[in-house]
C-alpha cells in the first residue's frame, strides 16, 4: 500500500448564473469523491459572488480536504487544477525514482500540451486578425480555411 497523503485544495469556478456555478462545482466536487484511491474527508462550497464589473459573472470556491497516495494526488493537480494545495500529513513524503520519473514526465507531457494549444490559439487569432478587415462572414470563412491548410501541413510532416 502506498503512503496516505492527507492534502487541501481549493477549487474555484467562474460563470452564470449563480446556481449554475454552484451546481456545476458540486458536481466536479463528486466527480472527485468517485474517482478511485480518493477518500474526501470534508468539503465546503462557497455561496456564489458577483465579480464586480462583469454583469451577472459569479466565482464560487469548494475547500476540499481528502486522503490519497502521492500518485493520485499528482494526476488530481492536473485533472482539477485547483488554485491552491497543502499537504496536511505526513510532514515528510517518500517517493520512488519511478514514481519521480512519471511525475515528471507527464508534467513535462502536459506543459508540451499547453505550449502546443495556446501556439494554436495565437496563430488563429492572428490570422483571425489579419481578415479581420474585411466582411465578418467572409473573414471567418478565409480563416477557417487557411486553418485546414495548416493543419493538413501538420498532418503531411508526420
């Protein structure tokens, strides 16, 4: 058996409406509650705020404390991306060379993802921006089309 982790984490969320938001937390709340190797001691899930200057936007934040192993603890940072995490006990952690070696490979998997979406983002943006002169219609049709020739080139190169 691996060593229990006992950690908190807090996980917000921002949209509308207002019980919306809070639903839809509740849910990724639950959804982490099944997952296998997580045992949830306790959760709080805030009422939902406005956000000031964005007419009806509302953030609401779940306080989350649970026990898992280090494995599942590393997999749960990258599928719910909480905005904060402390590791409540054991004061020390034990990890294999294994369990570094996957920790830090699917990190760097993850940043290699990251990087390759918003390159993505910005080169359509930009080519967004550069028929944005023309008709609204006509510019979305052209950069949807220049968007399949790139990635029929991406394609060709693999």
């Amino acid at each position: 058996m691996k060593q229990q982790i006992k950690a908190a984490m807090i996980l917000e969320i921002l949209g509308k409406p207002a019980d919306y938001v809070k639903t839809a937390l509740g849910e990724i709340v639950e959804k982490m509650g099944k997952e296998e190797r997580v045992n949830i001691l306790s959760k709080t899930i805030a009422e939902p705020k406005p956000i000031e200057g964005h007419e009806g936007v509302f953030t609401t934040f779940a306080d989350i404390e649970l026990e898992t192993d280090i494995e599942k603890l590393m997999i749960l940072i990258f599928e719910y991306m909480p905005s904060h995490l402390e590791i409540v006990y054991p004061e020390k952690i034990e990890m294999t060379n294994a369990d570094s070696n996957s920790f830090f490979n699917e990190l760097a998997r993850r940043l290699h993802q990251y990087d390759e979406l918003t390159k993505t983002l910005l080169m359509e943006k930009q080519i967004l921006m550069n028929y944005s002169n023309k008709e609204p219609v006509e510019a979305v049709k052209n950069a949807l089309e220049g968007n399949k020739d790139i990635k029929e080139k991406k394609k060709k190169k693999r």
